[in-house]
C-alpha cells in the first residue's frame, strides 16, 4: 500500500481520496488516503506550515507502521518532507520535487503554472537553470475558478504565455490542477509535455511500490 | 514510437532490441532501436566519444523525422544528450540522468554500482551531497560475468558493502545491469530500492510517449 498524505483537514472522503484515485486509476496501486487533523484551510504561510510539520511526521510514522511501503506528501512545497525521510526508514515522495526532478529528467526550458502568488521555494532550487517563468491564470483565485469555461480559457492562455517565452515544458505547482485534469487540456490543445505534479509523484512512489513488492 | 539509442553498433538484432524489449515490457509502449554505425566497442574513452557524439546528433535526428515522440540515449554516461537536445525538438532521455534524478525523488544516500572504473559525471554531478559510493562488483569485467553464479554472489557482495555504509537506495551506472535482471535479484535478496537505467529512462519515456499521443 502506498500511504498518501494531504495537508490540508476535510471529512470530505471525495476530496480526501482524490489524490489517491488519480494514483490507483494511472498505475494500478493501492492507495491510503489521510489527512492531518485541524487545518480546514491547509498549508498557506510559515506560521501553518509549521503547525503541519509534526503533524505530517506523526502521520507518516503511523502509515509506516501500518504497512505502507512508500509514503507521498502531496503538496507541491514538499511540506516536512526531509524531516519526515528522518523518522521513516520507508521512501518519501514529495510532489513538488518529484515533479520538479521530472522536469529536469527532460532538460528542456520550464514554465511552471500555480494559483499561489509564489514558486515553492523547494521546485525553485531544484528547476535552477531550466526555470524561465512562474505564471498564474489570470483572474483564478483557486481550482473551481478553473473549472468554468472562462477559467480553463485563461489557464490555456496561460500556457501559451509561457510558451512565447521559449518554455517546452510545463510544470503544475499546485495539485489542484490534477483534480480538474487540466494537464491533459493542455496537452491536446497545446501539443506541449505538461508536468501534473500528481501524476509525477504517484509515477516515482507506484514504481518504488511495485518493485518492493516483488 | 519511442526511439531508442544504442551506442555500440552491432548486427545481432536480440543485443540490439535488448533495451527497448525490456521498456516495451514494463510499461508497454512501442520502441525502436537503432545503433550508431561503425562503433563495435562502444564509448570506451574520450576519443570514441568524440567520435559518437555526431553520430548520435544524426541518428537522433532522424528518428524525429522518421516520427519519434521522445528519444532516449540508452547509455548511463548521456553520451551527447544536451547535444541531441538542441538539434531536435522532441524531449530526449538519458539513461544516467535519468536514474540520477530518480535517485534524487527519493532523498536518500545513494550508493551506485557499475563496471567501469569510473562513476560518468552526470550521475557524479547530478547526485550531489547524496552520493556516498561508487562499487564495481569484484571480479567483475563485463556483464557476462555477472551472469555466473559466482558473479551474481559478487554482485550482491557489493551491494551489501554499499549498504554497510549507510546508502539506503541503490542506483546502476551500467545498462548492461538490466539485461541480466540484476535489479530483480537485489530487490529480492536486500529488500532495498534498486533504480535501474534502463528502467528509468523507460519509466519517463514511456510517460511522456503516453502523454503526448493522448
């Protein structure tokens, strides 16, 4: 089983698992959902990052003792990740590196798309040289913007921006995009390889699984 | 179709096909082989090199023209792979940075096997503060060695010195590791994760190829 953690609280099991389900559905694996408890409202400054660290950690140590065999952060600013890989002897995957690392694995010029103001810190230092813009689609203040026709029109417009700017690759800072299965409207609108940063971890974390179980 | 690179030329068609056929396999996706011509030993020094890095440029080329979505360049050393890059618009794929990156998803230190004297820089440069070793099995000059039972118990001799010294996740430096399934056979004997070239390469290639015909 992979164990996969979001940071943010809801009893919503359909956004609990929607993480998850996108996983499974691509790869073929099982996946344990669970969030951390009392942050209706996630990760969204210093102040609730570190509230949420320890709580990632002891949640992680819980999926490990559980039987998890890999365990996925998914948020793209890697939240407690290198300090979760410290109380784990399991692999530890983080969205924002694993698809940022993927976006390295092609060396081609990135663009990257969020709805936050700023670039996590950790896609930042690993994108380096090959990062050339950080973009959000105008007037989308959050995922169900995204989701109206005005909305998908600005994220493509937001790509073809970035395109102009000689990117060849795009990369999602925001798992929110997986949800509304924005990466592959751009891919057939766009021709152009598109990074979704949970299909990127769950492409790391279902290999590890599956070679591990063998 | 994914277009795969062999850096040593040969007629035998079962040597040849012998990356692709393990990629078409694993992540079921169509691959063709080619090699480049009049190199019978391969890249052995900075000579041979030299001498296949335009030859990898042309075939590279044609393999875009011939309607190649993604190229990979199946070898642990990414013999002219930022090269390739700029001559053809299609992503390209190196064996080496490739598992390197892979490595780099997972956090922790890395110990890399391989049989020649020396770890290829990329992997060097790419694995950074991660890297804690570079082993060649004893006894061991080619991978046909590696097939005796004898070499095998090397092989896993080595990996276990790796593993005394802290390295949690084991990384080839050798494609020829996959054609003898040595990966399969650590997983199974050391429970640790094994991040095989061949495989990587084909784990990102193969996702790319997917995405791009959607």
């Amino acid at each position: 089983m992979i164990g996969l953690i979001r940071v943010l609280t809801t009893a919503n099991l359909e956004v609990l698992n929607e993480h998850g389900r996108i996983i499974s559905e691509l790869y073929a694996v099982p996946v344990n959902n669970e969030c951390i408890p009392d942050q209706p409202f996630g990760i969204h400054n210093d102040e609730t990052e570190q509230l949420a660290n320890p709580k990632i950690v002891a949640l992680g140590q819980r999926m490990e003792q559980d039987g998890c065999s890999v365990i996925v952060v998914s948020c793209a600013a890697d939240p407690a990740v290198d300090l979760l890989r410290k109380h784990v002897s399991v692999p530890v995957i983080g969205a924002g590196s694993a698809a940022s690392y993927m976006a390295r694995m092609i060396g081609k010029p990135v663009g990257v798309m969020g709805i936050t103001e700023t670039l996590p810190k950790v896609m930042h230092d690993i994108l380096g040289d090959l990062f050339v813009r950080y973009i959000q689609p105008e007037g989308v203040a959050n995922t169900t913007d995204l989701m109206t026709p005005a909305g998908r029109q600005q994220a493509i417009q937001a790509a073809k921006t970035l395109m102009e700017q000689g990117i060849e690759v795009i990369v999602f800072a925001c798992t929110g995009f997986s949800t509304i299965g924005l990466a592959d409207v751009l891919r057939t609108e766009l021709n152009i390889p598109v990074i979704d940063a949970v299909e990127a971890e769950g492409l790391i974390a279902s290999n590890l699984y599956k070679q591990l179980k063998r």
